[in-house]
C-alpha cells in the first residue's frame, strides 16, 4: 500500500516539475522554434514577476522556448527588486525590461520586437 501511494506522489511530481518547465523541454525537441543565436546573446532581459502569476509563467515559459536568457526578480520575496519594480513604474506583473524597453504583460510580439 504504501509503495503504491509512494508511486503515485512521484508521478504527480513529476507532472508538476514537467510543467513548470515545459519551455525549456519543448525547446529540447523543437531548437529550430528558438530566436537565433546573435539575438540570444545580445538579449538583456530581467523579468519582475511573482511565483502565483499566471501570465508570468507564460512568460517564462516563452523565454524558455525561444531560448532566450533572463534574468528574474520575485517582487514578494525580494525587497531590491520590489524597489527596482517600482522605480519602473510598477502597475502589474510580469514586467520586463528588454533591452531597456519596458514591456507590462505577457506579449510574446514586444518582446521580439525588443530584441531586435
């Protein structure tokens, strides 16, 4: 029996660490979806985000994919970076700085466009 439920706890745990890093698997099996490799290496990407946020982790999750690098700041659990959120003018989350280009939300598109 308790090999069973011991079976059953690692399964979910794998469902839920497979999840939260679907990005960076799905680019494993599909690198040419990536943004090129000059792009990836002249990205300066910080993402101010918090762990519940929905469109956060779409966010991540998009980063991931494409292969580009980032750097993130937990807004709740990181005073420094609650400041630095402010100081951009806060008003949601996720917000990135791109390249010195402020993007508030999930948008895939501002975020390309931003890189280039």
């Amino acid at each position: 029996m308790l090999n069973g439920i011991l079976k059953k706890f690692l399964l979910i745990l794998l469902v839920v660490v497979a999840y939260q890093n679907w990005g960076k698997i799905e680019r494993l099996f599909n690198p040419q979806a990536s943004v090129s490799e000059q792009t990836q290496a002249n990205a300066r990407v910080v993402l101010y985000a918090t762990d519940w946020c929905g469109y956060c982790k779409l966010t991540r999750r998009f980063l991931d994919q494409q292969g580009i690098p980032y750097n993130e700041f937990d807004i709740e659990k990181n005073a420094e970076a609650r400041k630095a959120y402010e100081a951009l003018g806060g008003r949601g989350i996720p917000l990135l700085d791109v390249n010195g280009t402020l993007i508030r939300g999930y948008s895939p598109e501002a975020i390309l466009t931003a890189l280039k």
